[in-house]
C-alpha cells in the first residue's frame, strides 16, 4: 500500500540520522503491504533514551499539576475525534493491515478509546481511586485521619505491551503521565504503530509533556537490553501469556514493583427470564457482540455462554438465533483476517461436530456459509472449553445458573469477565459467587468488551497500585 517506511517508535529529541541502524518490519503481501522501521536497541541507545527520559520528568512533567496533564490528554482525544485528523487517517488506512482486523473494527475501537479516555473520565477515574487527585500535586490533609499525605508516582515506568487489541498501550501512557511517571514502552512487534502515532499527537499538543515518553521494540529476552530498562524502572508492567511473563519476571530487580497481566478467560451466563419471547432476539444481540468484537482475541471476550433451560426459548434454539445476529454483527462490522492456521483449525472443529451432530441430539452447528467469520456450537455437555477464537462460541445448557461455580472451578485461576443475563436479586448471588473463584469484573451481556475507565483490571487499581505515599504527622510545625 505504501512505498515509505513508517516509523515503528516514538523517540523525542531523536534523529533518525544519529540514531544509526534500523530493522524493517512487514506486513501485509504485495498492494497491501505496509513498511515499518524500528532502531535496532544497543544498550548505549537506550540509556541515552532512558537519560532523556528521566530528564523531561525531572524538568517538565514533574511541575505540572494533575489537571494539566488531564487537560493536554482531553486535547489529544480531540484530534482523535476528527475523522479527518491525519494520523486517525493514518491508523485507520494501516492498522487493518497491520492486525489483520476489518477496517470497520479498527474505527470502532478507536472512538470507544476516544470515549473512554476524555478529560471527564480521566477525573473520575481519579477521584475514584484517590479521592482527592490533588494527593498527586502537594500535601493534602488525610481525609479520614489526622496529618497530611502526598502521592509519588514511579519516576520511570517500563511497560511490555502485547499486541492482540490496538490501542492497549493508550491506557498504560495515560496512567503513567498521570502519576507523573515517565514511561518507556516496549511495543508489541505484532502491532507498533498505534502507539507511536498516540505519542505523536501528544507531541503536537504539549511537545515537552511527550518528551517523557517513548515506544520502541526490541527483542523480547534480550538480556543486556533488559537489564537495562528493567534496572533503571521503579516499576515494570507486562502483557501476555504466562511464560512470557514468567520471562520478564525473572529479570526485573526485586526493588522494582512487577506487575503482570497474564492470560484470562471469560464467559457469559443467561438466565431463563431473558430467553422469554419479548426480550431473546436482543439477549442474542447482546451475545453476538461480545462473542464478536476484536475477533475474541481479547482476555474479555466469552468463550462459553452457559444458557438457562426452563425459559420459552432453549439453550437450543437460542445457538440458532444468536447464529443470525452473529450473520449480522459480521455484515457490518466483518471479522478480520486470519492465518491458515487458524482457518484450518476453525475447519477441522466444524468437522469434528459436523459428524457428532447425526448421531447426537446434544450436538448443533450453526456456521457462516462463507469461509469461517463466525461458528456457533450447542453442546449438551456442560464442560468448559476454550474457544479456538476468531468468533466461535459455545452455547451449553444448564439446568440453573447455580451450577455454573462449580463448572468454572476448574478455570478459576484464569477467570476475568463474566457477561450476565439475570435479573437484579439473582445476578447479586451469581457475582459474589464468581467474586470468590477469582473473577475481576461482571457485567450486563453485551458490556463484556466495553469495560469501565474505573475497572480493577485484574482486582487491582489502575493508578493506586503504582504510588508509593507520603506522610506528614499531625504534631509537625508546617505553618
């Protein structure tokens, strides 16, 4: 598609001439393919960078107030609002290439970050977690004690991001400038370019404010790199699987706070009450765009919906009506592209239920007549089982939602969403419940994907559990 390589990285105060040797990373094949380039990280290269970066805190962000940062963050959404802003333009023309999801994917996952990280939300994100986001600026009298307390954020924050949902990396720079934390990102090599081009537009906003970050890849286990980074961070956060994690973990200094987000599943429950007549066709509307969004490729998309039998519609007409809106869901927003791999091994599950599904009445499939864009399995066997992904579910009856806990019990180190179809007093009881097993978040169906700036991604605070405080004891002359 373009014959000029991109920029992978965002390096403020760099030249590409002094920087010195680059690596080419492609995507796409022969019209579609993009070009990108990224410094090849020497240990010399990177301590100038993290240098720089220590500096621009120490002489720039550190002096802003919390609302100022705030206020430059809110004017960054707003270039972003802009169809016509150059690099939305940008991200929306490349980053389909890039991920391989549809273009119409791509651009809704840029307005829900738009919507999400907004001068007003930012606040009350803050004010939830802080109660006083001022705590970040000065002393402020304890509100339930006596004394007066401060906030410090890591003076560098060191984050290995992963590359399955574009946009992830906005959340981890928000947070950091937040605290007023310089951060050094790591992008995924799957997908550099998004955090690259956020870091740009914060530069034409407050080019001194962006001075304090930088993105840039480089080899995941390269020890002399690593040692580097991980060394000179108050704090280290990481994306990915859990032997990734396990890696990153082995090499981040004991001193240093280690934050990990490892792999998660994710499940949906619908209750009798919401398969009557009136309300199933929008149950399974809801359940199609959880089961759809970003491909499933997230730790918040379902894998399983377990379904209520006893309503006017059963778990097994259910699969077939969730199959139509699935049909519908892809006519608008089509799933992205995907490996033979995978397509081989969305093919070979059809087969496999295809041939249960003449002898076993607790079998049916429901899949799309062109290629595999989405595949719904009813199943009478209530065992959980991961998804293969890229919009395939399953549908699996049980009896009450009660038997739910002790179905997920197997799984429940890896628990985080659970969509729900349930009236109040129930949905209640089965939060509490998936509360105890390790579950973070519980939501109404069709919200699996959509979570709150305030959500305790993975039980912790997002900003709370990276600041170390302050104390002034009452008794002290501060006058």
């Amino acid at each position: 598609m373009t014959e000029t390589s991109i920029p992978a990285f965002f390096l403020p105060g760099f030249d590409e001439a002094d920087i010195g040797e680059f690596v080419t990373l492609e995507f796409g094949t022969g019209k579609d393919r993009v070009t990108m380039h990224s410094p090849v990280l020497t240990p010399s290269l990177l301590s100038e960078v993290i240098s720089r970066l220590n500096q621009a805190r120490e002489g720039y962000l550190s002096h802003l107030s919390v609302y100022d940062v705030i206020k430059a963050i809110d004017k960054v959404m707003d270039l972003w609002s802009d169809g016509n802003y150059p690099l939305r333009q940008q991200a929306e023309a490349l980053l389909p290439l890039i991920t391989g999801y549809s273009g119409p994917m791509v651009t809704q996952t840029l307005d829900g970050i738009i919507s999400m990280f907004n001068g007003e939300n930012l606040r009350l994100l803050l004010k939830d977690e802080l109660g006083d986001p001022r705590f970040l600026d000065q002393f402020r009298p304890r509100p339930n004690s006596d004394g007066m307390c401060k906030a410090y954020g890591p003076r560098l924050t060191t984050t290995v991001f992963a590359g399955n949902v574009p946009g992830l990396p906005v959340a981890n720079i928000v947070y950091a400038l937040l605290m007023k934390s310089a951060i050094l990102g790591k992008s995924a090599s799957e997908e550099p370019l998004f955090a690259a081009l956020f870091a740009q537009s914060l530069a034409e906003v407050d080019p001194e404010l962006a001075r304090s970050v930088a993105m840039v890849c480089w080899k995941g286990g390269d020890e002399e790199i690593e040692k580097i980074a991980f060394g000179y961070s108050d704090a280290v956060i990481v994306y990915g699987a859990e032997h990734s994690v396990n890696e990153v973990r082995k090499r981040v200094p004991v001193r240093t706070r280690f934050i990990a987000y490892g792999h998660k599943l994710s499940f949906g429950v619908i209750g009798r009450e919401y398969l009557a007549a009136d309300r199933v066709r929008q149950t399974a509307v809801q359940a199609a765009i959880d089961a759809s969004v970003f491909d499933q490729q997230g730790c918040l998309s379902p894998h399983v919906f377990y379904t209520e039998e006893g309503g006017q519609t059963t778990p097994k007409e259910f699969a077939r009506l969730l199959a139509s809106e699935m049909e519908a869901f892809n006519q608008k927003i089509p799933r992205g592209r995907i490996s033979p791999d995978e397509s081989a091994h969305i093919n070979q599950l059809r087969g496999s239920y295809e041939f249960r599904e003449f002898e076993d009445q607790g079998v049916a499939l429901h899949a799309s007549s062109r290629g595999t864009d989405w595949t719904v399995i009813y199943e009478s066997d209530p065992a959980f089982v991961p998804s293969c992904l890229n919009r395939t579910i399953r549908i699996k009856p049980v009896k009450d939602v009660s038997e739910v806990v002790g179905l997920i019990e197997p799984i429940k180190g890896y628990l985080q969403t659970v969509g729900a179809a349930l009236p109040q007093e129930r949905f209640l009881s089965l939060a509490n419940k998936m509360g105890q097993l390790g579950a973070d978040r519980i939501c109404p169906l069709g919200k699996m994907t959509a979570p709150s700036l305030t959500w305790h991604h993975d039980g912790r605070f997002n900003i709370l559990d990276l600041l170390r405080w302050t104390d002034i004891e009452e008794g002290l002359n501060i006058s």
